[in-house]
C-alpha cells in the first residue's frame, strides 16, 4: 500500500476539471461557454496521458494480490488502468458529438462538469477494492447522472429523471444495506479481507448482502432488475446525456461487479445467480427492442441487452478460484467493454447528426443524402450484432470463450440465440437507411458527424487490432 496522492492523478485531473469548468462557465457569458468546453477536453487529455504514462504494464491482470493499492482502497491493476481510458476517451466522444446540442446553451459548462463528475464516479466503482469507497463511487456517479437526464428541462425529460432518481434511491438503499450486512458477517470493507471471512460467515447472511450491493451496481450497469430506467431515460434525456448514461456508468459498475464476484464463497452457487441474470438481461433487451419504432429507445433496449453479454465472464469469474476455470474472464470483460463503448458511442453520434430524426423512418434516404453517416451506422449497428471483423465482434468471441470454458455452455447458447435476435432490429433500422425515398431534415451537425467518423475508425481498428486491444487488457 502507498500513500502517494500523485498515483491518483488522473482522477485528480477529472475532479480538477470538474471545479475548472463549473468555474470558468460562471464568469463567461453564454456565448463564450465553449471556453468550458475547452477546459473539460484538456482535463480529459491530461487523464488519459497521465493513465498511459502509468499503466501498469505485466502487473496484475485479474483480482489478485499483486495489485498494487492506494490509501489501501484504490487498486492499481490493469482493469483500473483500462477503465480509466475507456471513461476519459468515453467523454471526449460525448463531449464531441454534443457541441451542436450543449453549444451556446445556458447549462452548457454545468453539464461538461456533470460529465467529469459522472465520469470519476464510473472510475471510483471501478477501482475500488472497499465497500464504503464503493458507496460514495455510487454516489459520485448517480447525482450527476439524474440531473443529466433532466437536463434538457422536457416533459419526457422530467419524468425520466424522476424515474432514475427513485430506482436510484432505492438501489442505494439496497446497496447500502448490502455493504452493512456484508461488514457485519466479515469483520472488514475491504474485499481482500472478505474473501476470508465470508468463508465461514452464514450462507443466508452473505446472500442477502451481496444482493443488496449487486442491485445497486445492476442499477448502474442497467441490468435486470432494476433497468426500467434505461429506455426511458434514452428517450428522454439530450443525445449527449442518453449517450453517457448508456456508456460510462456501465463500465465502472461492471467492473465493480467482477471485484465483488470475485471475493464471494463457494458456498452459495453465484457462477448459475449471474448466470441467469446475465441470460434474463440479454432476453428481455432484445425482445424488447424488437417493438421498438423509436431509434432513441431501441438504443436505450439495446444497451440493456449488452450488460447481459457483458455478465457472462462475470459469471465465470465468481467460479475463478474455486474451480480454477474462466482464467481469461477479467481480460474478456475488459475487451468487450472497450468495444462496447466506442460502438454503442458511434451510433449516438449518428443521432446526434440528425437531431430531426427520431422515429427508425427519418432516417429513410440517409445513405443517399449522408453516405458518412450511413457507414457509421452500419458499422455501428453490426458491430452491436457481433460482425466481424468489428470491435464487439472480438468482444463477443472472447467472452462467449471464457463462459465456455467457465462451464456455462448453457449460457452461451442462450447468448448465440439472443445474437440472431437482434439482427431482427439492428437491420429494421439499417433498410430504413438505405431505403429510396427522402425525409425533410435539417443538416447534420459537422461536429457529430466528425464523431461518428472517428468512432467508425475506433470499431474497425479495435476490432482488426485484436491482438492489441487483447495484450492491452490482458496486462
């Protein structure tokens, strides 16, 4: 354990951005806010730097003990390291595909802070190895999210936020109780020191704790039970806030859930629990999608249907030390989540292209009218699907690989399953596109447009540098 607050620099650097930008909006006036915009991005390119100048390299790739900590809750490892640049290049991607939206708006350098805020929040869950530094993470990356998605002061905003906010509430509660219970049966917060005494700790007491904190990170993830504020929230909220809200949150939540399902006992069977939430998640998300004519709420469903692959090699990491299979899942997740991220991003700078289009039918004549922004959604949308040679592509192949080998085949059939199902919506979306005709619409933002350029060459070069992307992750 080392005391040196430099380790953290680039969170500093978010929360210092944060205070700079809030700072700087407040003494300029509406239509110089861009100077914000301004302070946000270098704070961000300051993270990321300072996170490749760190990375730690042959360090520990999964859980374990090589990691190195800081003030004994902060874990300096490979999956802290690939958060913190999935989050930073995260943000610059919202941040490049809202300028046409937030641009000259009165709430434009409060919502670059809520960004950096929402964004250390993600990265706090992430890293953290305790309990009550996994409380204020919720936290952190909660507040930020519900005044995101009321933003844009709309009455489908109002009644989003309201939404998010009470399942919020109550999956804090959950989370809360769970960590309570959690220290009462181990004697520590602190995930190294439960692994041990959760092991002799009552079955039914660990059960109901890890629940309770699993409901509140599935909240955050957006995963069942508690993802009925997805779609809505996708729907309602700014492009720039529904693509943040769909992104960020997931990948420290995600990650925090792999840390915890990695200290459970073998006394209780959690490999079959998140199993069956990873395969309720994927189901229910692309059943649901499927009704969809609201290319907002399609997204919003369809991200629901990602956390349930993403919960696959979660799954076989709660078996990791007890049968000593799924060795890869850490690395699996982590790639996937790099994939995901930059996917699911570029098809919300398409939106963010076309403000005018909501409905799957305006954006019949696309590939005619807006040919860039027709292959972004096409590489977008299959790479959702798992095409090759496509960034989630390799992320669905690695995880399919580790559940496998992690003795869930059953789960991998279901997944292979949900995979052809939403090739169903992803292609209803993609005829419109290409379909003969024209819709009346306004131009497209040069801003997203160029976003979704850059997230079309993120997909194709994460998905061709396989053997990159897996030796970056895999530490």
């Amino acid at each position: 354990m080392q005391q040196d607050p430099l380790a953290l620099l680039p969170e500093l650097f978010l929360l210092g951005g944060a205070v700079a930008t809030l700072l700087a909006g407040s003494f300029l006036p509406q239509q110089r806010q861009w100077v914000a915009r301004l302070v946000a991005v270098a704070a961000l390119l300051g993270a990321g730097i300072a996170t490749a100048l760190t990375f730690p390299g042959g360090r520990s790739r999964d859980f374990g003990p090589p990691a190195e900590t800081v003030f004994g809750a902060f874990v300096l490892d490979t999956p802290t390291s690939v958060t913190r640049l999935v989050v930073v290049a995260s943000l610059l991607l919202v941040i490049g595909l809202g300028v046409a939206e937030l641009g000259g708006q009165v709430r434009e350098s409060e919502t670059y802070a809520l960004l950096l805020l929402g964004g250390l929040g993600a990265v706090v869950l992430a890293a953290t190895d305790d309990l009550l530094v996994l409380a204020v993470g919720f936290l952190l990356s909660s507040i930020p999210l519900y005044a995101l998605v009321g933003m844009s002061r709309t009455a489908g905003a109002a009644e989003a936020a309201l939404k998010t906010y009470l399942l919020g509430a109550l999956a804090g509660i959950c989370l809360l109780l769970g960590v309570t219970v959690l220290y009462g049966v181990a004697g520590t917060t602190a995930l190294p020191g439960m692994r041990a005494g959760l092991a002799g700790a009552p079955a039914a007491a660990v059960a109901v704790g890890t629940l309770g904190v699993l409901a509140g990170l599935l909240f955050k993830a957006g995963g069942v039970p508690l993802h009925f504020w997805v779609p809505d929230a996708t729907q309602g909220a700014g492009t720039a806030a529904a693509a943040f809200l769909t992104t960020v949150p997931k990948v420290g939540a995600l990650v925090a859930v792999a840390r915890l399902v990695d200290v459970l006992p073998g006394t209780l069977p959690w490999p079959l629990l998140v199993g069956l939430l990873a395969a309720a998640t994927m189901t229910l998300g692309n059943l649901a999608a499927l009704a969809q004519t609201d290319a907002r709420r399609l997204l919003g469903w369809s991200t629901v249907s990602q956390v349930g692959y993403l919960l696959m090699p979660v799954a076989v990491v709660g078996a990791v030390s007890d049968t000593g299979t799924g060795a890869g899942a850490v690395p699996a997740l982590l790639t996937y989540l790099v994939g995901y991220a930059v996917t699911n991003l570029t098809a919300f700078a398409v939106l963010a292209a076309r403000p005018d289009a909501r409905a799957l039918g305006d954006f019949r004549g696309l590939a005619r009218r807006h040919p860039a922004l027709a292959t972004a959604l096409v590489v977008g949308l299959l790479s959702l699907v798992g095409t090759p040679p496509t960034a989630v592509f390799i992320g669905k192949l690695t995880v399919f690989t580790a559940a496998w080998d992690g003795g869930l085949a059953w789960l991998v059939v279901v997944a292979a399953v949900n995979t052809l199902v939403s090739l169903f919506y992803y292609l209803r979306w993609l005829v419109e596109a290409f379909r003969p005709g024209e819709q009346p619409g306004a131009p497209s933002a040069p801003w997203a447009t160029g976003a979704a350029v850059a997230g079309t060459v993120g997909v194709l070069a994460v998905g061709l540098g396989a053997g990159a992307v897996t030796a970056l992750v895999g530490g």
